[in-house]
C-alpha cells in the first residue's frame, strides 16, 4: 500500500482530454472532482489557481502536479488528466505539460500532503511510468498503476 492507494478511481481519470490550456485543464480537473466529491467544479479551480499563483506546478518531462487546500475537505483527493496535446506550463524544462496528476487536500493537511505529493513526484520521475501514462488507454489500467505503485522497484 502506497500513499496514493485510496486516491484515485477509474472515474477520477481522464485520458485523451482535448484541453488547449491551463484554464481548459483545470475546468476539466473541476469537473472530475465535482463527479468524484461534489465540490463545486469553480471552486476547484479557484484552489487550484491560488497555488499555481505562487509558482508552476510543473515538474518538467511533461508532467505537473496542480494541487490545493480546500477548507471543509475531509480527506485527500486527486484526479489524472492526460492532454491530447501538450500544454504550456512554465516549466522548470520550458517543455509542454501532457500529464496532470491533481491533488486537492484538507486545509490542515500538512505532513500527509507533502507525503502524497513527494510519491507522486517519484512515480511522475520514472521514465517508464511516464511513457505508460503517455500511451494508455485503459483508465482502469491508469487507476492501477497509481494504486499499486511502488517507489522500491
């Protein structure tokens, strides 16, 4: 069991999402998380701009993690989103984002976010996860992966 076990579902992944920027991406998330949780889709957004405010989220190779607090939030929750075309992200790399991994945590949530945060950083590092996550098609594949990935192999 990982810190990303009970995050994610096949109906919190999106694959081949047509989103043509960061604005379209997280309306996109919004949606997700309003189907998974029932939190407002625009409230999402907002949370989620609030962070992106202090500095990009993304990781480079094509990755970013969109993440935030939300008061009144009981448990973490996250969502996968792959682009059908990459995505300016102010990048670390200047490359173009394709994979978002959202995370919204309760406001309080300190050591249990960086924790989630550090093992989606490390599952996004690996070469060969990416390419997965790059070509997949299945979400129940995708949902899987996140769910039973682990950092020691």
């Amino acid at each position: 069991m990982n810190a990303l076990t009970n995050l994610f579902t096949p109906d919190c992944i999106a694959l081949d999402n047509p989103a043509t920027s960061r604005a379209e991406a997280f309306s996109a998330a919004g949606d997700l998380f309003f189907k998974k949780i029932g939190i407002n889709a625009a409230s999402v957004v907002e949370f989620l701009n609030a962070r992106e405010d202090l500095g990009s989220t993304a990781l480079g190779a094509g990755v970013a993690i969109p993440h935030g607090r939300v008061k009144g939030l009981k448990q973490p929750s996250a969502a996968f989103i792959k682009l059908t075309s990459p995505i300016e992200f102010a990048a670390p790399d200047g490359e173009p984002v394709s994979i978002l991994i959202f995370l919204l945590v309760p406001e309080k949530a300190t050591q249990q976010h960086l924790e989630i945060l550090s093992s989606i950083a490390q599952l996004l590092s690996n070469a060969d996860t990416r390419q997965f996550l790059l070509t997949a098609s299945d979400p129940v594949k995708v949902c899987e992966l996140l769910q039973h990935w682990d950092a020691t192999k």
